[in-house]
C-alpha cells in the first residue's frame, strides 16, 4: 500500500467517524482549561474515563519546564493498566447494544463507539500537544508511556474484551496513530503478564513491540519511576 493510499485512507476514516469534530472538542477544551484538556468534558467521555485512570499531570509539568527554557526532554503519560476496570467497561458496552435499539438517547449508556471516541479523543489531544511542542522547540517532539502493570489479573483479560473491545481499540490504534508514542515502559510486571502478552502482541505492529521495554528491577510506584527520570 502507497503513502498516498494510506493518507486517502486515513482521510476517509475521519470524514465517516468525525475525528475532526473530535479534534475541535479537544481544542476548544484547551483554549478553555488549558491545563486540562487531556481529560475531556463531554459526559460521554468522561464515563468510559472513569475506567481507564491515566495520568498526563508529568506531561503538563514538563511542558511548562520546557516553556521556561528548562529540560528538552517530555516526561511520561502514566497509563494505570493494572487498575483498568475491563470487565466493568465491557458488561457495560455490551449491555447497551440492546438497550441502544430501544432507547438511544439513553444518557447512562456506553456504546462502543463512546469507547472508542474516548481514546481517538485522548490521541487527538496528545497529537495536539505534541504538535504545539514541536513548534516551541522548534524540533519535533515526542511522548513516552508508562503502563504500571501492578494488580494486572487475567481476568482483565477477558474473551469477551479482547474480542469486541480491545481488538477494534487496537485496529485505530494501529491504522492511524501508530507514532503516537515514542518508548512503552512496562513497570512492575508480574507473573501473568506473559499470558496477557501472548494475547496483546499479534494485534501490535512490529514498530510499536520495539518501542516497548519491560522494567522488572525498579522499586516504587509509577509516579515515582516519572519523577525521578526514570525514563531513558
């Protein structure tokens, strides 16, 4: 497949899901919190959040030492994966899709299409920030991700997430924001991880396992491991 072909498709996918509307909540937020627009205000997206803590407050910090003519160097989003309530968010997206036919104006439903909105949302905002950073520096800049595996259980992994949530989060993932990252810290593995593993690496590119780096001799939380520049 050509570049071309590839951008055409890309194109194509916004136009039919509305990313570009997405993209406009995304800076609109900015321009009214600032601070905050990681953490969308729409209440549909803010309950899908609700499952998936992350925590941008190192990005944010860092940009503003950066700003100050500081450290050139983004510290890490901190993705909470070993508390991400999978099974909670995967109930609920199935539950709706009979409740949808009925009532679809329900405001206590989470369809898979908010699920998925959610995270297009939260790559729409790190692409955002990422491209104003760049213009500052006036170089382009990067993200690192921090997923703090404590608490993971296979349970977490449930038939029914893999196979109607996480492999369609993972097809946009992969079609369209593959280099939204730049290096995946995986902190505080533990024993199961390699089962979890065998079922998450056939949906990855082979450019986004490379990225990924598994930290097994750091003591501490994942806040900790960012604050004290852990990430090189």
């Amino acid at each position: 497949v050509s570049a071309s072909e590839r951008y055409r498709s890309f194109l194509l996918w916004r136009q039919k899901n509305g990313v570009d509307k997405i993209r406009e909540l995304v800076e609109t937020n900015y321009k009214i919190h600032c601070r905050g627009y990681f953490d969308p205000v729409e209440d549909r997206l803010r309950a899908v959040a609700e499952y998936f803590p992350c925590n941008f407050d190192f990005v944010l910090a860092s940009n503003e030492e950066l700003g100050g003519g500081g450290v050139r160097e983004t510290k890490p989003a901190v993705l909470y994966v070993g508390s991400w309530d999978t099974c909670g968010i995967t109930e609920r997206i199935l539950r709706s899709s009979t409740r949808q036919s009925c009532s679809g104006d329900d405001q206590t439903i989470i369809s898979l299409s908010d699920f998925l909105n959610y995270w297009i949302y939260l790559y729409e905002a790190i692409h955002f920030h990422l491209y104003k950073l760049s213009i500052e520096l006036g170089e382009m800049a990067y993200l690192d991700e921090v997923c703090d595996l404590t608490n993971l259980t296979l349970r977490q992994f449930s038939p029914n997430f893999v196979r109607n949530v996480m492999k369609p989060w993972l097809r946009i993932t992969q079609s369209f924001y593959p280099e939204t990252t730049r290096r995946i810290y995986v902190l505080n593995p533990p024993a199961v991880v390699s089962v979890a593993w065998n079922l998450v690496t056939p949906l990855l590119s082979k450019g986004t396992l490379e990225k990924v780096r598994f930290v097994r001799d750091f003591e501490g939380s994942a806040d900790d491991f960012c604050a004290r520049g852990k990430c090189v």
